[in-house]
C-alpha cells in the first residue's frame, strides 16, 4: 500500500459543477498537505497548501484536512474548462522539505 | 521569464548511453530538488541539494545517477547507461529557505526517452 492514495480518474464534469477531489494516506506524521495542478507537458503548480487540519479556501478552491480520518479534499466551485488538468496531492512531515505525491487525478471540464 | 528553466526538453537515446540533464533554478532560490514523474504516477524524490551541498538522495537515485549543483546555481543530473526503465519525465525545482513551507517551484521538465 502506498503512503498517499489517489484515484487517477478520469473525472468528468460539465462546466459549472461542483468538483471534489480527496487522497488518503497512512503516515500519519504529515503535517503538510498541499495540492498541485499539472496541465499535460507541464510541471506541477502549487494550488494552495494546508498546516496541519481544518480548511482553507483561495477563491474557488477549497482545501480540507481531517486527520483522524487521514483524509483531504480538494473542492472546486464554478468549474471552468480551464481547470481541466491533473490534480496531485502531495504531503510531508513538519521539519523535512521533500513532499509524497499521490498519482493524481485527471480532472475534465467539459463545456 | 524568470521561472525554473530546464535543458533540454526532450531527449532520446539509445539504451547504454549517457545522457545529463540541466536545471537553472530561480535565481536567489537556495534549495533546487529532482524528482522523476512516470505515465500516470505523481513526481517522485531523487535527491535535494542546499546550495552547493546534496543533503539528501533517495534510495531510487541508484549509483548509474548522479547530481551536481557547482557553485550553488545551476544543477545537472547525469544518467550513466541508461536502460528502458528509465524513460521517464525528469522535473527540477526550486524553493526559498526563509520560510518553514518553502513552497517548490517547478520546471517543465526533460523528457526522457530510452531505445
């Protein structure tokens, strides 16, 4: 089993649809948890990252952490065609700078 | 454009070969990080260099890899004979040290394709 769990998708979903994406993960040592967006040939782009629990939202984006479930998501409002991409959670314990990325989940917004 | 800029973009060889890569970082940007993202997989850690200085490598950075980071500025990633295995896409970043988060900042990356 891997440290952070991820569904590849693809998901599907028509221009203004509420969007969630969520990872697992069993370390429970993280305290840092992020999430990126990947556009195909792409590096990776740093959406918005949470310190320990709780949520965090940056204009569409919502961010969720539960640490006793060892679960976060990702939430998209209003979704665009724009934002179809590959979505990566990414994690790693306070005092170490090198993050565990899910595989990531291939997100389609379709007009 | 004042991003992380890494050469070439593609690159094709033949199984045995060797191939290195280069990564120019953000400039003042004193961490620099290689990772290697295959189809369908998230980024995985090879190895992270503070300043001039590896700290750390990972077990998959195998002893045909090798990372210099000369000076502190730019870094390559060198790959002695080369195998199929490993075709992949090779990401550099690049992050601040004056913060605890030290948010990565990405290159495009280097293709990798091994006959």
């Amino acid at each position: 089993q891997k440290e952070v769990e991820q569904d590849p998708g693809p998901l599907s979903v028509p221009e203004g649809a509420i969007v969630s994406l969520n990872c697992t993960y069993s370390n429970s040592a993280f305290q840092y948890f992020m999430w990126y967006r990947q556009y195909s040939r792409k590096g990776p782009e740093l959406l918005m990252y949470t310190y320990s629990s709780g949520n965090k939202e940056d204009g569409r984006f919502t961010a969720q952490v539960d640490k006793s479930s060892k679960y976060i998501s990702l939430f998209i409002r209003d979704s665009q065609p724009s934002d179809s991409a590959t979505y990566l959670c990414a994690m790693r314990v306070g005092g170490s700078y090198i993050p565990t990325f899910g595989r990531g989940t291939s997100l389609i917004v379709h007009p | 454009d004042t991003g992380v800029s890494q050469d070439p973009r593609h690159k094709i060889t033949k199984r045995g070969q060797n191939v290195t890569f280069r990564c120019d970082p953000i400039s003042e940007h004193n961490r620099l990080y290689w990772y290697r993202q295959t189809l369908g997989q998230g980024p995985e850690f090879l190895t992270y260099f503070q300043n001039e200085a590896q700290l750390e490598k990972s077990r998959l950075l195998s002893d045909r890899f090798s990372a210099e980071r000369p000076k502190g500025s730019f870094s390559t990633l060198e790959i002695q004979r080369t195998e199929q295995g490993d075709s992949a896409m090779y990401l550099c970043a690049s992050s601040l040290g004056k913060d605890t988060f030290g948010e990565q900042f990405f290159g495009p990356g280097t293709r990798l394709t091994v006959l």
